[in-house]
C-alpha cells in the first residue's frame, strides 16, 4: 500500500510517524491510544479504496492521531458520561463534540486539496462493494459530513467547540449538584431525627 510509505506526509502530521496495523476486527479507520496513539485500519481497504482516497483517509485518521489532547479530552468526556448516563443534555453533548471533532479532522483532508477523495472513500466504506469486507463506520453523523464536505468550507468548528465544552461543563456542574442534593435528602430520609430536633447554634455569648 504505497500511501503508507509516504514519508513526507506522515512527517507534516507527527515528525516520529504513528504505527498503522490492519485487522479484522476493526469495523472503519480509527486511531486507539492517548499518549502513544496508532492507527488501525481493516483489512481489505487496499482493495476497496484507490490510493488517493486511501491518502485521504489517512490524512484524516493522521490528524485525529497528532491531537493527542483531544483524545484525552475524549477520554474524559466518556468517563463523565458513564457517571452522568442519567442526563440526557451530557448524551446530547457527547454526540455533538465528537462531530464537530470528525469535522474538525476533515478540515485537514481539505486543506490538502483531498476533499473530494474523502467524500468518495467515505461513501465506499459506508456501502461496501465486496460483502464481508468492511463494515459501515459507526457514525450517524455520515451523511452531514458528506454534505459538509461537498459545499464550501466553513470554519466554524472551532468557536462550536467553545461552546459545546460549556454547555458540557455546565451539565458536569448540574450533575454534581443533584448528586450532592440527592445524597443529602438520602441522608436526612434516612435520619429523621435530625428534622424532629434540629439543633440550633448556642450565639449567647458571641459579641
């Protein structure tokens, strides 16, 4: 697969290079790990994809992998939504900044004048030509994506970035909140002679 021996390319996006690896059990394209990501790719997309589609998934996958923050933003974001499963704004949040983060990605396949490509690789995996080759990616968000890329670029991922780590940390703050309140009514159902006799301060001798 000659996209992969491009050593140019690898270095704009991390100078060291990432390893790829090729498997059956990856459903569609997509980089595991924080500190030390890599690339894992299923088996068969050499065979699916031309090489310039194949060079811009790579640039994409290339630009999740080099944002090693944003993986780890990633990962805290799913351990707030395994706490916060309960309300519903924290699933709302979640789906919408892993959008803007695939969106975000694609600006770079753009930037390298690889749009139409992704377009078209994107489409391939999304309907396989050869059953049992690839599976579709999981991602409800492909057809927005599609559209996206075939109008005219728009940078507005950042600044909703902004706003939706507000929005998310303002559910994190809600959802600390009625866990505290929660457990303080528990706590007071549990011990009700704490409302039968409240005990109220001594201030007598305060001046």
């Amino acid at each position: 697969m000659s996209p992969l021996c491009d050593g140019g390319l690898t270095s704009d996006f991390i100078p060291d290079g990432i390893p790829v690896s090729f498997g059956d059990r990856h459903p569609g394209p997509a980089v595991w790990g924080v500190l030390y990501p890599h690339i894992l790719l299923p088996n068969g997309i050499d065979r699916l994809l031309n090489p310039r589609e194949f060079h811009a998934v790579l640039i994409h996958q290339l630009a999740h992998a080099r944002r090693r923050r944003d993986n780890l933003i990633r990962l805290l974001y799913e351990a707030s939504l395994c706490a916060l499963w309960f309300h519903p704004l924290m699933w709302l949040a979640v789906a919408r900044i892993g959008l803007y983060r695939e969106l975000s990605c694609d600006e770079s396949v753009i930037r390298r004048a690889h749009g139409q490509e992704l377009v078209s690789a994107l489409a391939r995996l999304a309907v396989p030509k050869q059953a049992g080759v690839l599976q579709a990616p999981a991602s409800s968000h492909l057809s927005y994506r599609l559209a996206r890329l075939a109008g005219p670029p728009q940078r507005t991922y950042r600044a909703a970035s902004l706003l939706l780590t507000s929005l998310f940390v303002a559910v994190i703050a809600t959802g600390i909140f009625q866990t505290i309140a929660h457990t303080a009514c528990c706590f007071v159902t549990d011990h009700p002679a704490i409302l039968a006799h409240p005990q109220v301060p001594d201030t007598s001798n305060c001046i």
